[in-house]
C-alpha cells in the first residue's frame, strides 16, 4: 500500500510525492504558466530501471530512505526532487491554465 506525503509552499506551491513498489511519483500544483495563467498542473512518474537510476542522482539507497528523508523537505528541497524526477521520468503529465483576458 503506498502513502503519499504533501507538502504546501507557502498558499500556493504543492506537492504530492507517492512512492510505490514500482513506481515513484510526483504531483504538482505550481505557481505561473507558460501561457500567462495562475498556475500549472504536472505529475511525473519513474518505473522500471529508472527508480534505481533516480535513487542513485539522490544519493539515496532505496525508496524507503526517499520516503523518510522527504518528510523533512522543505521548498527548495521539494523544486530539487521535482526537477530530479522530471530527469528520470517514464511518464508525465502537464497542464498549464491559459489567461483569457484581453488585457
């Protein structure tokens, strides 16, 4: 049974980190969008060989250790993570709200 850890930076930044027995993932709720909105949506997932891949870029030796060290992060921590995952993901996902305004 996996157990997702969350973390919120500030009123806006979040994160989910749930970790598996195959796989790792991140979701995301972050501040700004490329297209000129409030926020972008992501999720990111590493399967497979790239879990031990991404372990090893952390310096970690297993999931466990990513579990336990994580529940201290904080922001910068969590952005680094995010970014870490994002090098080793198998699948993601990204949603990027859209500012409609004639402004």
């Amino acid at each position: 049974m996996s157990e997702s850890l969350r973390f919120q930076d500030g009123h806006f930044d979040s994160y989910s980190l749930t970790i598996d027995a195959d796989s790792i993932k991140i979701d995301c709720y972050l501040l700004g969008s490329i297209t000129g909105g409030t926020g972008t949506e992501c999720s990111h997932t590493i399967e497979g060989e790239n879990i031990s891949r991404f372990l090893e870029s952390m310096k970690l030796n297993n999931a466990e250790e990513l579990r336990s060290t994580s529940k201290s992060f904080q922001s910068e921590a969590w952005r680094n993570l995010h970014n870490k995952v994002i090098d080793h993901q198998t699948d993601s996902f990204v949603w990027s709200e859209t500012d409609w305004s004639d402004d």
